[in-house]
C-alpha cells in the first residue's frame, strides 16, 4: 500500500550530451507513464558527471512532463558545475525552485 505514496524514482545516467538527451527523456516517459496523477517524482542528479547544455533541456522536458501529469517534481543531487550552467542559462530557478532557503 506504500506504493501510491512513495515518490517515484528516477536516476539520470553518469553521461548526458546531446546524443543521449532524447533517450533520456523517451526512458523517463515510460517510467512515467504508469503512474497515477498527482505523485512525487524524485530526479536524482548524483550520478551525472559528463554532460553538456543537452541536460538542461532534457532537465526542463522532465519537469514538463512531471507537470502535465500534476506530479510534484523534485530534483536532487544536482551538482555545482550543472547548477551554474543552469544559473548561466537562466533556468536554475525552474529546475531548483528558491523555496529551500530556510
């Protein structure tokens, strides 16, 4: 019964440039895919350690595809160096919403 209340899980690869960003994005849809409306989703970045700007547009289709669905989207882990490129893009605030300043 836990199942309907722990949030999904979904882990983003160690690389991720261009060539790998649809994959990403068509993976995360089909994890996606059978869950109920509403549910938390949980993007963990740890592991990311090669990427390019390719992972902030695949970033920003997740967090898409986790609104049209009405699922509350969290991201975690994300690093330093993807997190000022994303500050640099101007995006670091859609993805990392100011609300963890307490």
């Amino acid at each position: 019964m836990m199942a309907a209340t722990d949030p999904l899980v979904f882990a983003l690869p160690a690389r991720l440039t261009h060539e790998l960003a649809a994959g990403c994005c068509e993976a995360f849809a089909r994890t996606l895919a059978p869950a109920g409306q509403g549910i938390g989703v949980q993007v963990q970045a740890q592991a990311l350690q090669q990427f390019d700007s390719s992972a902030l547009a695949v970033l920003l289709d997740l967090r898409r595809q986790c609104q049209a669905r009405g699922a509350q989207w969290q991201l975690q882990g994300l690093s330093p160096k993807l997190a000022d490129l994303a500050q640099l893009y101007g995006v670091h605030d859609w993805l990392l919403p100011p609300a963890h300043h307490h």
